[in-house]
C-alpha cells in the first residue's frame, strides 16, 4: 500500500492543524462560547436521527475547516469507497470488510448481488429461528419451549449481543431470559447453570472461528452438563451455533438446522449484525431486530453520501483525531446518562481498541503519530460519584462522550429529566469550570473569614475547558441503538484512514493466545514435562502449593 499522502506530522496539513491548536490551548472554551453565541448552531448537526453538538469541544470554524480538508487529504471517499464496494481494504488478512452488507434493506446490493443474496438468505434462516424460538414453537427435547437461552461466546461474539439485550431490555417482553456466558474461568457458567433448567435451556455457540479457547471450553462444560442430564440424543435439540467452521461444528454435533454461517469478510468486532446477533433477535424478535439493521443502514447511508462538515462519523472521527493529536488526550471516558447502555463502553472498548491500537502504518512502517486513545466509561451518573472528580479537577485529562437518551428506557420520564439534567450539567461544569472570582463570590455569601476564603480557593477552582461531545437521541430503542453502533463503527473507520492503518486485523491478540495454549500442560502439571519459562516455573510452584 502507498499513501497518496503519509498521515502524519511531516504533513503541512498536520503543521496547520498544530497552529490551530497552540493557539485554540491558549483559548479557554467558555471565552469561545462568550465571543460566538451562534456557537451552538456552528458546532451541532442533526442528522440520521441523532444530534451531536460538539460545541464544547476546543475548536472553532478555522480548526474544524482544516481538520475537514484532513479528510480529504488522506482520502477518506476514496477508502470509504473501497470498502463498499467489497476490495480487499484489510490486507494484512487479504479480506474485504462488509459489515455495511448485512444491515442492507433488500435490493441495495450492497457488495455485489451474491452477497446481497446470502446475507439475505442468512437473515431469513436466523430470524425464523429466533422468532420459533421466542413463539415457542421450536422447543426443547423434551418438547418444552425455551425459557432460557445462554450465548456462549467472547469478544464480538459476546459483546454487542451482551451490550444489546442490556440496552434493548424493554423490548424484551415474553422472550426467554438471554445470558452471556464468556470468561474461561467457567465461574458465569456455573451461576447460569444453577438456575437452568436442562429440559427449556438452548445454548448458542457463537465463534466466528470455533476455535476459540474460552468459548470452546464453555460449550464442552455446557454440553457434558446436558448430556449428564438428558442424555446424549438430547444434545443437538439443546445447541445451536454461528461459525464460518462448519468441519468444527460438525465436530460439534450441532444440527444443520441450527447452524447460521456467517463469513470472512465480517470481522468479530463488527458482527453483532449478523447472525451472531441470534441471541440479540430471540431477545427483542424479528422485526426489532430489522429495526436495529434498519438504524445502522441509516448511518451507513448518512456516512456514504454527506459532505464531511454534516457527516456525524466523519466529524466524530476527526474530531477525536484532534483531541487525541493535536489536544494530546490520551483517553476517551464513554459516559452514557442511561442505566440500560451500560455495556456500551465495553462494547465500544473492543470496537475502537482492537481496530485501532496498532503502531504500524498500512504498508507496514512504524505509525508517527498516536492513534487509538484508551476507551472507558461507565454510566453517567455512577462516574459523577466515583471518578469525575479528576476528570474536573487532576492533573490527567481526558476527552469526554455523553450519550443521553430525552426519554426514559423503562418509562420513569421523571427520574430520566434527572439524568438529563445531570448530563448537562457536568458537560457545562467540564466546558466552564469554575474562576476564583465565583469561588470567592460564593464563599463571601457564606459569611466565610476571608484568610478561610483564600485557603479554600485553589481547591476549589475548576479549570474547565474538558472538551466533550452530547450525542442526543429521542430513545434508546433498536433503531438507535443500531444508529449509534455504525456512528462509532464509521468513526474508527475514519480514524484508521487519517492515521494509515488497519482497522480490520488483530495481530496483537494472537500472541497471547499461542502462549496459553502452550501453557496449559505446564499448568495442569508443573512437574511434567513442558517448555515454560523459569520465571513462570516459579509461579507455577506456588500456584500448584496454593491450589491444594
Ligand atoms: O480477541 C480476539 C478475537 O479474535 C476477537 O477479534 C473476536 O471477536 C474474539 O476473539 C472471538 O473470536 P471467535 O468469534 O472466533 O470465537
């Protein structure tokens, strides 16, 4: 791969953008705001359903301009072109990227007409299955209906179903109870379990692979506990799977009628679309589950034909470009102000870290700049009361997404007006702070001696300009929490091309599990005969004392 333009500091356009920092870091936001009272109107955009006003950012219309002529300069359309049309955008694994194709409305051809036709064929199978599933009319081996159906499954596999049963939980009337099982420690299995009833429980193997460790090993403790319980005959009524393995879940034993195919070209991170999202469409059904395509078609669609200056992804992209390059703001706190998104962030960790924690460009050459920044978060309220107090006031500094629904998810609008308010009002304490002339101020009307007054002021100052993004919608209902997804999967897509990496590959996670697998013998008999380090032998010393 050659770069038309190396993203990066050598670039002019990166000296330009340096400029507008320097001078915008010298610029408190709140002097922004009392300069431009069309800030608002200047630094908001709704579009495809959602509105991000973006106006406590540390920007203004010459930094946006330049940071949107970035786009263009790394070739943004171009690549976004690319990978509608199917080419082979993630090289490294010789693979296209087609998440767009599987929220298609039929007849879009959306990666050609073959694709179109497997992707709809797939959907059909799968959410026939999980509206039989959900209706009750395909059952047990017993002949009881499902009441509990568990997804086995880690990483993409887990989490955007996890994350969306969570979110979507209003919709979930009348369907049976969905877990997530993930961790290889067995221990979420063993608490599933305990409360499973065999006779009405399905088990899902969701493993674009199915070689995956964790999920393996869960699916074979799953299997042995139904096994010891109904009997082996039993077993392919109790198991379904998602895979592009079919010789793995041949393996298996699962039954053709309960497997869905998913393919190379959908990487795990961005397959909760596809039918790996079969615990997601037992959950909420058919037709929410078309919702939720339904709203991430709408973004692909905003973010395939808009301008970059109205184009949500786009502007979000580059606009943590700015905060992570020029702003040097190494993390990104995901702040949703609605209890039922609070996978999000987690969600969201695996979808920007794993696609764009990389340091090497697309032709291979160390990256020159910071890419990706540390995601985290948590619901807003919960963060309010544990960690922004050094958001507002440490030395650390970070970059700031509340995420805030107008109505309630669960139909308590009042205690949601309190939400809201909260989240509007720490975005302005972020963007204002507070000066020592209003702490004194305030002190002065408390009757304080002012020797006590002047002690308290450093304390109490708030520095403010925390920039930070409100993406605003009516609901968290499917439609838009499909939106959201594919805002921040253009994102990190538009992120990847200003920085010449790939989004789409995951090289530092096979590492990791190559050792383990070298590992396990050594573990299970430290005395045996096994290649591990002197180091980890000492360890393994004491865990084989510990353990007993
Ligand atoms: O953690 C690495 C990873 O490969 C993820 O990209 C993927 O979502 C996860 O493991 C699970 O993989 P699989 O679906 O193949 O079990």
């Amino acid at each position: 791969m050659s770069f038309t333009l190396r993203p990066g500091p050598r670039t002019a356009m990166w000296a330009k953008l340096n400029e507008h920092a320097a001078r915008l870091s010298a610029t408190p936001v709140r002097d922004l705001f009392a300069r431009d009272p069309s800030r608002y109107a200047q630094f908001s955009r709704e579009r495809a359903g959602l509105l991000m006003d973006f106006s406590r950012q540390r920007l203004d219309a010459p930094a946006l301009a330049a940071l949107l002529q970035l786009a263009d300069a790394v070739g943004l359309g171009e690549r976004r072109e690319a990978m509608w049309k199917g080419e082979h955008i993630n090289g490294t694994e010789d693979r296209a990227v087609l998440h767009v194709a599987l929220r298609q409305p039929a007849g879009a051809g959306i990666g050609g007409a073959a694709i179109e036709k497997l992707v709809m064929d797939e959907r059909t199978r799968m959410l026939g299955f999980a509206e039989g599933v959900r209706g009750g009319t395909i059952r047990g081996s017993t002949g009881q209906p499902f009441r509990c159906v568990v997804n086995i499954g880690i990483g993409g596999s887990d989490l955007g179903p996890a994350m969306a049963v969570q979110a979507l939980r209003a919709y979930t009337q009348g369907a049976p109870r969905c877990e997530f099982v993930s961790n290889v420690d067995g221990c979420r299995l063993a608490e599933v379990l305990e409360t499973a009833d065999p006779a009405t429980t399905l088990f899902i193997v969701a493993s674009k692979t199915f070689t995956t460790l964790e999920t393996q090993t869960n699916a074979q403790t799953a299997r042995a506990w139904l096994a010891g319980r109904l009997g082996t005959a039993a077993v392919p009524k109790h198991f379904a799977a998602v895979s592009v393995n079919h010789q793995a879940m041949d393996a298996f034993g699962v039954h053709p009628e309960y497997r869905f195919q998913m393919w190379d070209w959908v990487g795990g991170r961005y397959s909760v679309w596809s039918s790996i999202g079969v615990a997601l469409a037992v959950a909420i059904g058919a037709r929410n589950f078309e919702a939720f395509l339904g709203g991430g078609h709408e973004v692909d669609e905003h973010f395939r034909l808009s301008p970059w200056g109205d184009n949500l992804p786009a502007l979000m992209g580059l606009i943590g470009v700015w905060n992570i390059n020029f702003m040097h703001l190494p993390t990104l706190a995901v702040l949703p102000y609605d209890d039922s998104l609070r996978r999000f962030p987690a969600y969201l960790q695996q979808l920007e870290m794993e696609s764009n924690g990389k340091s090497v460009m697309l032709d291979g050459t160390p990256v020159e700049c910071e890419t990706e920044s540390v995601i985290w978060g948590e619901p807003g309220n919960n963060a309010q009361h544990s960690f922004f107090q050094l958001l507002h006031q440490g030395t650390q500094r970070a970059a700031l997404d509340f995420l805030l629904p107008a109505r309630s998810s669960c139909g308590n609008q009042a205690q949601q007006n309190l939400a809201i308010a909260s989240c509007l009002a720490q975005a302005q304490a972020f963007m204002a702070g507070q000066s020592a002339e209003v702490v004194r101020e305030e002190l002065r009307q408390q009757k304080l001696p002012p020797e006590r007054i002047e002690a308290l002021i450093p304390h109490k100052i708030d520095p403010g300009s925390r920039p930070s993004t409100i993406v605003l919608f009516r609901q968290t209902d499917p439609a838009t929490l499909g939106r959201l997804i594919a805002l921040y999967e253009h994102s990190v897509f538009t992120q990847s091309v200003v920085w010449g990496i790939n989004a789409f590959d995951q090289w530092g996670v096979e590492l990791g599990k190559k050792l383990t697998a070298q590992l396990v013998p050594a573990v299970e008999d430290p005395r045996g005969q096994h290649g591990a380090s002197p180091g980890v032998q000492q360890l393994l010393g004491v865990v084989e004392r510990w353990r007993g």
